[in-house]
C-alpha cells in the first residue's frame, strides 16, 4: 500500500567502535535510551516505529511537525545525558507499506532519510525541504538552510535544512572529487579571547583550501578517516597567541605538525594570512604523498 508518510531515521554515531570498547555497557545504554526515551517520546509524538536497526531506528509519522518535535527532543536528551551521540533524517513522500508481519516501508522517501539521516552531523537533524515547509515558525527558525545537495544514487537534488552542519564528507554525499578531501575540523580557541579568531581562522582555510580542482575542502565537527584531517587549537600566551596545527592522512598517521603565531594585539587582522601560510604547508605535504592516497 503506498501513501504520504514522514520517515524518521536516526543512528548511533561511533557505535561501532562503542560496541569494541564494551559491547554489555553500550547494549545496556542502547536498551536504557530505548526505554526511557524512545517509548514515551514516540507514544507523546504518535510516531510508529517501524523497526530497529541495531545502530539506529526506522520510525514513521503522520506529521512532519511531530517528527521533528521527536528528533529535536531526543537531541536534546542524548546530549544532556551524554551516553549516546546521535544523528537523525527526515522526509516527507510517499511510503511504500508492507504490512507483513513484520511490516516494513520501502521506496525513494526511505531513500532520502536515510541519506539525511548520513549527512547530518553529529547531534544535528537534517530534513528536506518537503518536511521543513510543514513546520511553525518556532520549529523553523532552528533550521539552516544548507541549499541544494546531491545525494547518493537519489537522482534528484534534495534541498536540505540541518540544525547545524552538513556531513559533506559522508558517503552519503556525491562529492566532485573521488578522491579523499581535506577535512577542516573547527579550529578550538581554549580562551574567549581567541575565539573569534579560532572560527574565522576556519572559515579562511575553507576559502583557501577549496581552490583547488583535484580536491575537496570540507569542514567537519567529526571529520572521517578516509579524509586528510587538518586540527588546530589556539591558545593565549601572554601578549602573544599561539597556533598548533596537525594534518593526518587518511587512516589517521600523522603528516605534519606545527605552529604560528602573532601578537595579541594584531589577532583580529590576521586570521587570513596565518590560514594562507597554513594553506601552503598543508598544500606542500599532501603533494608529496597524494598518489598514494587515491
């Protein structure tokens, strides 16, 4: 039977190396989340689970509003008990139902939540534009309009609101390089002086490491392994500030590591140059070991 739905998937982030770690520990969160927070908010949100996967859920609604209202509030939930990390999809199409048992759903709109559901990052929800228009202005207004993306095997461009970034270096994303990016991870200011430069520092070395043709640059809260990963933090040190780089390969190994600077004074007018500099350092060593990582 095929009718409009609103499919609802969310994941486990890391459960894989979770269940490494301490398998009983991380079944025993999963069946607590499970219990004190799917039931309760699925019954208060009429949402119908359709089945676990393990890392994650399948869930329908009836109301775009009610899936977010549940996503949002299991965001919050997981984030203020900080034993799981969680990323969720949603889109609104028509549902292909299998009425079993089990019952099942199938078709393009599971498709594309389950790409969002991918994308989103860490502590995010991503939904398409189909879910977004049936929200109030209150639930709106969390959303950031990410524009247009091209999703894997989904033929169609899908417009996509997150409440924070997209994971553009998910294998859920069709990228326009085959190859590994440069995964720029937020730069940490450990001081509220140094924040501002932290974030603009970032947002600089996007601007310049994304000028290339052969490869991407990306910034990512939770970069992958498959990408080149660039990690900086930003300190005071007295009338100084001081910034550590580190760029890993793919895989993780450590290609280069250093650090700059500038006078206190001056941080406010520098965060584009100390990015071109870093730029080219980075630029430098990725070129002599690029044909090993195709």
């Amino acid at each position: 039977m095929r009718s409009l739905g609103v499919i609802f998937l969310a994941d486990v982030v890391g459960y894989s190396k979770m269940m490494a770690q301490d398998e009983p520990g991380t079944l025993e969160k999963l069946r607590t989340f499970a219990r004190e927070v799917i039931r309760p908010t699925l019954e208060k949100h009429s949402g119908n689970m359709i089945k676990s996967l393990g890392d994650g859920w399948l869930i329908e609604f009836n109301s775009a509003s009610n899936a977010v209202n549940c996503a949002l509030e299991w965001q919050e939930i997981s984030k203020r008990q900080g034993q799981l990390a969680l990323r969720v999809g949603i889109h609104l199409g028509d549902v292909e139902h299998e009425e079993g048992p089990p019952p099942d759903v199938y078709g393009d709109t599971v498709n594309i939540a389950a790409r969002l559901e991918s994308i989103a990052e860490q502590g995010d929800v991503a939904i398409s534009t189909s879910a977004y228009l049936c929200l109030d202005q209150n639930q709106a207004k969390v959303f950031n309009n990410c524009g247009k993306q091209t999703l894997k095997n989904i033929a169609t461009p899908v417009e996509v609101w997150s409440t924070g970034r997209l994971n553009v270096g998910s294998k859920g994303m069709d990228r326009t390089t085959d190859g590994p990016a440069i995964a720029i991870k937020p730069f940490a200011g450990n001081d509220e002086t140094v924040s501002l430069f932290a974030t603009n520092v970032t947002n600089d070395l996007h601007k310049y490491l994304d000028q290339k043709d052969w490869i991407d640059a990306l910034i990512q809260q939770n970069p992958s392994e498959d990408d080149y990963q660039l990690i900086g933090t930003v300190t005071p040190s007295g009338s100084n500030f001081e910034v550590d780089i580190v760029l890993k390969a793919p895989g993780g190994k450590t290609l280069w590591s250093g650090n700059t600077g500038g006078p206190m004074s001056q941080i406010a007018l520098v965060s584009d140059t100390v990015a071109d500099q870093i730029t080219n350092a980075v630029f430098l060593e990725i070129t002599k070991v690029k044909d090993k990582y195709k």
